[in-house]
C-alpha cells in the first residue's frame, strides 16, 4: 500500500470511528430520556395506586361525610341535598310526557308514552343535540332560548304541527344537571356551575322559571312538572323497572349520585315528613374530597387551571371531561423530558385536544400495530410515526387513568351502600357484625352516562373492583344495571308521578 493509500484508509477509518461515536452517543442520550420518560410513567403509576385497603378507606370516608353532610348544611363537601322526590315511580304512571335533559355535553330532548304498568314504556323517541360551546359561557336568556327553540322544533315535528302540541298542556320533567337547591319537586335554586359552564347572571336563581319563561315565549303550552338531576332521573327508572333499585350514579361529561334514604336519617331537616317515610337525596359527590384519594401533581395542576379550583376534586379524578386531560399533560410532561413525541407538540399543548372518547378508542385498540394509536398521535396530535414503544406508553397512561378513575368511582358506590346498611357490614352505625350473621337484601344501582356506556375498559375496572372492594359472597347481592337514557325519562316518570302536586307529601318543618 502507497503512502497516500494508507493516509486515506487511517483518515475514513478515523472518519468511520467518529461517525459510530456520534451514533453510540445518540444512542446513549436517547435510551437516557428513555429512562426519564419510564421514571414519569413509574412514578405516575405509583401515584395513582389505589390498592383494595386505600378503596375500603375512600369507602368509609365516604359513608362517614354522607353523615355529616346530613347532620348539617355545609357540614362536608358531600352537599347531600333534598330533592323534594319522595315516592318513586311506582308504574302505574300513565299518559304522554315530554323531557328535557341538560347534561354537560349533550342536550336531550324526549317523548315518553307510558302504559301503566311496570316496566311498560311504550315508546320513548329521543332526539341529541351536543351543546354549542359558546353557550357554556354565555347567558340565561341564550342558553334557554336554544333549549326552548330546539325543543319546540321537536314538538313540532313530534306532533306534525296539530293542534294538540298547542292545545292540550302537556307536563314535562326537566332534567338539569347541575347542584341545585330544591324548594319543590318541580323548582329549585342554582347554587354553583359546574363541568364548564359559567354562566354567572344565573347563579342563585329559580331554574324552573327560566324553562317556563323560555317555553312560553316560544308559545308552549307545556309546563315543567319536575326539575331534577340526571341521578334522580336515572334512579326513578331504575325504580320503574325494579323495586330494588337503591341508588344511581352517573358516569358521563360529569359523575353525581343520589340514593333513597330515611328521613329520619336527615338531621339536618328535623321534623321532614313526607309519605313514603324516604325522601331521595342528591349527593353532588362529584365534590367529594377525602386524604385518602390518590391525587397527583398533575390533578393539582388540572385544578388550578379549571374555572372552579378547588371544587369538584372527586369529578376531576373520574369523569368523562376530564380524563383524556390527565392523560395529556402526563404526556406533555413525558415530551418536556425527552423528544419521544417529536420536537414540536403544539397539538399536545392545547388543553382539553385529547378528549375522553379519542382516549378511549386508542386504550381499546386491539390492532396488532396499535394503528388507532397511531392514528391519533398523527391526525389529533401531530405526532406522525411514533415507533411501537411510544404508542404503547400511551396506552399505558391512558390504563393508568382510567383504572384509577373506574376504581375511584367504584369505592364511592360501595360507599352509598354502606351507608345505607346495604354492604354486607351492617352498616357504619350499628357496628361491625360479622358477614355471615347479616341478612343481604338485593340492591340494585342505576347507572347512566356516555364514559360508562361506551368505555368498556372504565365499566369493567368498575365492575370487577366493586366485587373486589365486597368480596364475592356480598357481591352476589349487588347489581349494577345500566339506564339508557334514564335520566330523561326518569325525569318525565318524576313528572308524571307527582301531577300537580308540589305542596302535597311533603312537609318542610
Ligand atoms: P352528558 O354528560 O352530556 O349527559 P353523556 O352521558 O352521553 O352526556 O356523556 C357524554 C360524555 O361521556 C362525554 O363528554 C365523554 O366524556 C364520555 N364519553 C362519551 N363517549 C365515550 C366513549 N366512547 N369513550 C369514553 N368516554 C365517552
Ligand atoms: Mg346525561
């Protein structure tokens, strides 16, 4: 070999040394972040643990503020609120109502013709509209104006323009989902919003006038029988279909529950009598609170950039608005530490993009490839060609929030049921008896909601962790049952079993 042959051969050889140090050193770099990245993801799991012994702690906590939000106004975060309804469905109800259903997503807008008997829902037609964004922050005189025109527009199609939709009055149940504070079954007043509403001229006002107001501008001869919540609404027909059915919860934009209780039990309104001996109480649990709940940076984050911080903790952890949310800023703080998501994520940065069914659809897919991981990354991220570990790391947050949120949701559950002596416990009152000398009765809890409905993964947590928290022998007693659209006709059901008679059956002392 010449001299200069060799000159050349040293230089590519060094040149070649150079260039494989430079890859070993992006290597390096590179598994570093990767490093990081899994340390997030270690470290979120682990803040979002919620063995069986944390849920049975959330469960007490829970039984323990349903007392003390009974014992007195203002005396837990668990509002407990009246909801003036004291006889359920009992199915005898007859004739044609109309229903209204503010949720914090969709508007609903439904007919229900019952028969008479049990069970015998002849047809109900509904009609979904998905709110206009605006309106969440608009006025009274707007949002109910939309309610009002859409609504006559379905009775005008419903009934083909006769006479009848302006003859005959019909009565309607108003189903609006957000704590009110009840002076009858068909009025109340709004206490605060939630779920992104801000609509500030209508805090502490008389929602049922607003609806009447708005319905008879439009020239309606309808009026609002009943103004209650998607709980209630789901628990009546839970109770038209099955007599055993103790409680309801919501699992959709927001959650809430509501349950039957004693009278009696309500300390704080002394002297309530109503027929029934029970009256249905609205928790609001979506603002519950306990030490106990797994919270982590990021849903502190999330709070304090919520428009209501500090408010609804419980709801911010579990329901449908704000689950997709948790999971991007785990990701956002994933894409700080390392480039796994590309250099730019202008997408990824723009609160609320990853909404909660978009998650849900790439925790649910089952492609070898995970292609519907991809797919959103590419096209609702900007994220294009993310390698299989990226999009399984996703699918990993996304377990992680929901697993949490569906087990949360699930102590709360077995929580009313402890309450209310129904848990195979006897009870927090009457002291611990032993399982086996406790007769079980059957309790059955409605359920109604889109992240429910629709995400299997978040309905089986749930399922499973309630067997989980009772143990299987209790469990067995325990039925979840699923209310399509309950809320709604629950709320003409309410209408239709209390005609006219807001100063009857019960008595405020
Ligand atoms: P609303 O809360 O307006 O009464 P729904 O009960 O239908 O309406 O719940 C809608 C919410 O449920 C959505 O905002 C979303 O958070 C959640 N949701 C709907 N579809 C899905 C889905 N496929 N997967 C997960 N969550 C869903
Ligand atoms: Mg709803």
């Amino acid at each position: 070999m010449g001299r200069a042959a060799v000159i050349v051969a040293a230089v590519a050889a060094a040149a070649a040394c150079a260039a494989a140090g430079v890859v070993v050193g992006r290597r390096v770099r590179s598994r570093r972040k990767w490093g990081r990245v899994l340390r997030i993801l270690k470290e979120f799991e682990e803040g979002c643990d919620t063995p069986v012994g944390r849920l049975k702690q959330v469960v007490d906590a829970v039984a323990v503020e349903m007392h003390a939000g009974l014992a007195s106004e203002g005396g837990s975060k668990l509002r407990m609120l009246l909801t003036f309804v004291d006889n359920l469905p009992s199915g005898k109800e007859k004739g044609t109502y109309y229903a209204l259903d503010l949720g914090g997503t969709y508007f609903r807008v439904m007919r229900v013709q019952l028969g008479g008997q049990r069970s015998s829902i002849l047809a109900h037609d509904v009609e979904r509209y998905p709110i206009p964004e605006h309106l969440l922050t608009s006025s009274s005189e707007d949002l109910f104006d939309f309610i009002a025109s859409v609504f006559k527009q379905f009775v005008e199609r419903d009934e083909n323009g006769s006479e009848r939709s302006l003859g005959k009055r019909r009565d309607l149940g108003f189903t609006f989902s957000f704590p009110v504070k009840q002076t009858s079954v068909s009025s109340g007043i709004l206490m605060k919003w939630t779920k992104g509403f801000v609509i500030e001229d209508m805090v502490g006002k008389e929602v049922g006038e607003y609806l009447q107001e708005a319905l008879m501008k439009k020239g309606l001869n309808v009026r609002v029988a009943a103004l209650v919540n998607d709980t209630v609404g789901t628990l009546a027909l839970g109770h038209y279909h099955d007599a055993d059915t103790v409680a309801a919860v919501i699992f959709g934009t927001g959650t809430n529950a509501c349950y039957l209780e004693r009278t009696d039990a309500i300390i704080k309104c002394q002297g309530l009598l109503t027929t029934s001996g029970g009256m249905v109480v609205n928790m609001e649990w979506g603002n519950f609170w306990s030490s106990h709940l797994p919270r982590t940076t990021y849903d502190v984050e999330l709070d304090a950039d919520s428009p209501n911080p500090n408010d609804q903790g419980f709801e911010k952890m579990i329901s449908g608005m704000y689950l997709g949310e948790i999971v991007r800023r785990v990701i956002v703080r994933m894409s700080l530490e390392s480039d796994i998501f590309g250099a730019v994520f202008s997408k990824l940065s723009t609160p609320f993009i990853l909404r909660t069914p978009i998650m849900a659809a790439l925790h649910e897919d089952n492609s070898p490839d995970l292609a519907e991981v991809a797919r959103v990354l590419k096209d609702i991220l900007e994220v294009p060609d993310a390698p299989m570990k990226v999009r399984k790391l996703l699918v990993n947050v996304c377990d992680v929030v929901t697993r949490r949120a569906a087990r949360l949701a699930a102590a709360g559950i077995v929580g009313i049921l402890k309450k209310i002596g129904r848990d195979g416990s006897g009870g927090i009152t009457s002291g611990r008896s032993s399982r086996a000398d406790t007769k079980m009765r059957r309790s059955v809890v409605a359920v109604e909601g889109g992240l429910y409905t629709n995400y299997s993964m978040f309905r089986n947590y749930l399922n499973e962790s309630v067997v989980e928290i009772l143990g299987e022998e209790v469990a067995q007693h325990v039925t979840l049952k699923v209310m399509d659209d309950g809320s709604g006709i629950g709320a003409a059901l309410v209408a239709a079993s209390n005609p006219s008679r807001d100063a009857d059956g019960v008595q405020i002392p």
